[in-house]
C-alpha cells in the first residue's frame, strides 16, 4: 500500500483554515466557497476520465440537476435542506444509472454524445419546465441550511461549513487513491478485455462509478443552492461542463491533487483578469487540446515527474 | 402528410451529417464532435462569400466545400496528428477540445446574432398530395440524396474510395497492401468535413446559422448514425430520415420546445433495445 498524500492535506488544511480565520473580505470568502465547490466537481469529473476512462460532459446537468432537486424541495415542500441533499444525490444516482447502463455496455466514445445530449435535454427542460423551475429568469427564495442552532447564513459559517465537506471529500478520496478500487478502475481504463478475462465486468463497473459520482456531483449542486440561494438554468449550461473538463483535465488527470489545483487555477483566472471573459472558451479549449496533446499528466502530473527526477 | 414532407427535409440533413460520423468512425474508430461545428462552418463560410462579399453563387459554393475541406485537413493535422499519447479517450477529448474552439472563433469572427443566407433559388410552394412543399425543401433532400449516391460512387469505383474501404475494413491489411493509411486518415477527415460543409449551405436559407448551431445539429446527426447502426452507409441516411421524420410527427404531439429533446430519447431508445442500430450488423471485436 501506498502513504497518504500527508503533505497535500495539511496544506489544504492548513490554507482553509488561514482563509477561515485571516481573511476578513467577505468577497474572497465567497470566491474561495465557490472554489471548494468547483473542486468538488472537478474531482469527481477527474475520476471519471482520469481513473476509469470515461468521458462524461454532461456534469454541469448531474450539478444543475441537484440544485433544483434541492432547491424545489426544500422551497416549495418545506423539507429539511440537510435532507434533501441526499434526495438529490439518489435523483441523479438513478438518472445517472438509466443514461450509463445501457450506453456503458457498449462503445465508450458513446457515453461523451450521449451526456452531451442529457446535458443539452436537463438545460431544456430546467428553461422549459418553469412551473416548477421558473424557467430562465431562475429560481427564488431558497431558504438557509441550518445545523442545529447554526444558522448558515452568512459567507463566513458557509465557508467553515464547506471546508468541513471538502476536507472530507478530499480524504475519502485520498483514501480511495490510494486503495485496491483504484487499480481496479486504473485497470478498466487501461484494457477492458484484460478486465474481463481477470473476473471483473468492466460494464457493471463503470455503470457504478459514473452513477456515484453523478450522485456526489448532485449532492455538491444541492450545496450550490443553499449557497447561493438563487440558482438560473445558465449556471448549469454546457459551457460549465467543458470548464469542469478543462479544470479536471488542465489540473492533472489520474491525480487527486489535479482537480483541485485545476479549480483553483481556472477558477482563480476570470477573477484576476476581467478581459478574460470575452475568450474564456477559447482559452478553455485551447487549455484542454494542449494539456492532451504534450502533457497528459497536466500540472499534477508534471510536477510529480519532476520531484522523482530530483529526489 | 405535411409533417412527412418537413421531417424528410430535415431528416436528409441529419443524414448528411450521419454520414460523415461514418467515414470518420470506419477509419479511426472515433466519433468526431466536432461535425456540427463543420456544418456551422459551412453555413457561415456561403454566408460570408455569397452575401457579404456577393461572389456568385457558382463561384461561392465551390470555395465554401474547399474551405471545409482545408480546414478539415488542418483539424486531422492538428489535432489528432500532433497529440503524442493516442489513446482513444484522449483523441476524444480532443475533438471537443477542437469543437468548443471553432465555435468560439466562429462566434468572435460572425457574433451571435442569426445570420440569413439568401435563397439560392425562387421559393415556390409545390403542391402535392395531402400538403404543400417549398422549392428549398426539395432542393434539399435532393442535394443531400445526390451527395450520397456520391459518395456512394466514390467509396465504389475510384482508387482512393476502395483504399478508403479497404481500411474501414482491416487497418493493418490495408497497410500491407501499400496503402498509405495515414493519408486515407486525412482523407476521410477532409471529405466528412466538406460533406457536413454541403450541409450547411444547403440548410442556412432556411434555418439561418447561428455560431452555437453546430452542438444541436451534430447530437441529432449522431443519434441518426446510432439510429442507422454506425458502419452502413446507407444505413445513415436512412436513420437521418427516420429521425426527422419522427421528430416532425412528435412535434404535432408534444410542444414545440421539447422537439430537440426527441433525439436524445431515440439515442437512448435505440441503445435499449437494438444497440447495433435498425439495419447494423454486429462487429466482432478483437483484442
């Protein structure tokens, strides 16, 4: 078995909690919430294409998906925000679970389409369905997650609230990279028929993979909504899926580290730069058909490369 | 019976585009995304040439298909040539790498505004049995039907069509056989690409073309392919024809804004029940 990645945890922790009790600017406490939430994605997204293969850009749908799960039921239904994320987790599960079991048998290439045309069908229906979703002018009057007698009103418990889950997750999945599951999925993605000639049923497997982490995407967009309190279908459109390509991919596919740093980065650019809007795609696209192309590894990837080279 | 006439019209479109998905699935076993994004290209090239610079439309039309062509080239070189770890995934990737691109340089060279391309012929409405049919209409499928006895003839009688058969059907073969595989690659890339050009300009009087046109037209190009079976030629057009045709009728049913929701469901449908597609036949794979 491997070691933990201990340095890059500390370090996350360690920066976490330098922004949740230093920084004051009520405003990069809120960039830095969304960062956690971009990571969270783009994490999820890295397992999928970087570990088991599997290209799926219809994430920002799973994501838009459970904000709207969350942010129906806990509005319009008076049920617990804390309870819905689940709900909206097994939505997508099950949506997720339809859409991948009859594609993941086949052709894998497919799977890219066929989320492709799930994201476009979800961002129709989310414009379209506006007696429930509001249509494009969004969804309003979405109430506060409150744990016990917290009240996650305000950017600063939200942030603490999101640091809490995201150190999780990022533990979870340390753990997971560094576990037997790991190879198994590395080994899917390498040669499907050696899979299959050693037992496993790459299918089935995959199926569960994509399944689960469009559940955790959900579950991430349920946090979105209580965050943000007011959600538009243009936040889930398909340009958000190719940035979450971009970040998984710019980051480093295959390592834990890269979709973080890859949110961070991308994420952190349009902040700095103002202008960067106007060819954010491009950039983008640009980003991701380079990064394929010299480095596979991405930043993650590279950097690795040249720690062994030195030590 | 109206509904049958406009869903052939649309139908023939998906099936042009059905087809290119074909010749670059039989030769690189990819599904290329960014086939919409040529007949997007292909629209706003005539546009540009035949409105704007009002160059004859004889004249026009050929350097629209060269446009694609060349650009179609210079997409194979440059994207799928130059990456240096071939994995299919990451060839995938590639190509929405590329398709997120061209429609974002399409969008900063023609803004997003709709842009109408003048009708190439008189617009007439035809009466036939049980409905009316408008002179583009038939200008259409008639186009598109043409281009696929073509390519038809092309894949059949010349030299480079056999050499292009001969490697759908075994790569290595092929190459041992002297033929350069590589350039049938750019081949293939080239001429799906001025296919889905033909496309384009033959649909924007119609529909008019929108930089962002090319993700919608390419799903339902691709779900006509999967419809057909991927592989048969004719099989394509055929599923381009049944999809729209099922996608007229649907639209009588259920409203107007869930229509492109309709090609999805037939992907998924088809993937159900029959994955190999209504007239494909089943591929052994190899190891």
């Amino acid at each position: 078995m491997k070691r933990l990645n201990f340095t890059f945890l500390v370090l996350m922790a360690c920066v976490l909690g330098y922004i949740g009790t230093q920084v004051t600017n009520e405003y990069y406490i809120g960039v830095a919430t969304l960062l956690l939430i971009h990571a969270v994605n783009a994490t999820a997204l890295n397992i999928l294409l970087g570990y088991t293969g599997i290209i799926s850009i219809g994430q920002a749908a799973f994501f838009g998906l459970g904000a709207y799960v969350a942010a129906v039921l806990s509005t319009n239904y008076g049920i617990n925000p804390l309870l819905t994320m689940p709900i909206a987790a097994a939505a997508a599960f099950v949506l997720a679970y339809m859409v991948g079991s009859p594609i993941l048998k086949l052709h894998g290439n497919y799977l890219a389409m066929a989320t492709l045309g799930m994201g476009m069908i979800l961002y129709i229906f989310m414009n379209e369905m506006d007696f429930i979703t509001g249509g494009p002018s969004g969804f309003v009057g979405i109430g506060d997650i409150i744990i016990g007698k917290f009240d996650l009103a305000d950017e600063k418990s939200f942030f603490v609230f999101m640091s809490i889950i995201f150190m999780v997750f990022l533990l979870v999945c340390e753990l997971f990279d560094k576990s037997f599951l790991h190879n198994k999925l590395k080994f899917i993605k390498n040669s499907e028929s050696a899979c299959r000639s050693y037992g496993i049923t790459p299918a089935r497997t995959k199926v569960m993979v994509f399944a689960s982490m469009a559940a955790l995407t959900a579950f991430n967009g349920a946090i979105f909504t209580f965050y943000t309190h007011f959600i538009s279908p243009v936040s889930f459109s398909f340009k958000y899926s190719v940035e979450l390509l971009a970040m998984a991919t710019v980051g480093g596919l295959g390592y834990i580290t890269g979709g973080v740093i890859g949110a961070v980065l991308l994420g952190l650019v349009p902040e700095i730069f103002s202008a960067f809007e106007e060819y954010e795609m491009i950039i983008y696209g640009g980003l991701l058909a380079v990064v394929i192309m010299f480095l596979p590894g991405g930043i993650a990837g590279t950097l690795k490369r040249l720690v062994k080279r030195n030590a | 019976m109206q509904f049958l006439y406009s869903g052939l019209t649309s139908g023939s479109i998906y099936g042009l585009v059905a087809l290119g998905f074909n010749i670059i699935y039989n030769t690189t076993g990819l599904i290329n995304f960014a086939q919409g994004e040529f007949v997007m290209l292909g629209g706003m090239l005539i546009y540009s040439l035949f409105c704007v610079f009002e160059v004859p439309f004889y004249t026009a039309l050929p350097l629209t298909l060269l446009g694609c062509f060349i650009i179609g080239v210079l997409y194979e070189r440059v994207f799928i040539n130059l990456a240096r770890y071939k994995t299919e995934i990451n060839l995938v990737t590639l190509t929405i790498a590329a398709s997120i691109i061209m429609r974002d340089v399409a969008m900063h060279i023609w803004g997003r505004d709709s842009l109408r391309v003048d009708d190439y012929i008189p617009v007439v409405n035809v009466q036939m049995p049980g409905g009316v049919i408008s002179s583009q209409s038939i200008l259409i499928i008639a186009v598109s039907m043409l281009v696929a006895w073509g390519l038809n003839m092309f894949l059949k009688k010349s030299k480079y069509g056999k050499a292009m058969r001969a490697c759908f059907d075994d790569q290595t073969a092929a190459e041992t056989c002297g033929i350069n595989v590589r350039s049938v690659r750019i081949m293939s890339f080239a001429v799906s690409s001025a296919m889905a050009g033909i496309a384009g300009v033959i649909i924007s009087p119609i529909t008019f073309v929108t930089y962002d046109d090319g993700i919608m037209i390419g799903l339902k190009g691709f779900a006509a392919a999967i419809l057909g079976g991927l592989g048969n030629f004719w099989a394509a057009v055929a599923g381009g024809l049944l999809l729209g045709i099922f996608e007229s009728f649907s639209a009588s049913v259920i409203p107007s804004g869930y229509k492109d929701a309709m090609a999805f469901f037939v992907i998924l449908l088809i993937l159900f029940l029959k994955p190999d597609g209504l007239f494909g036949r089943k591929k052994a794979t190899r190891v």
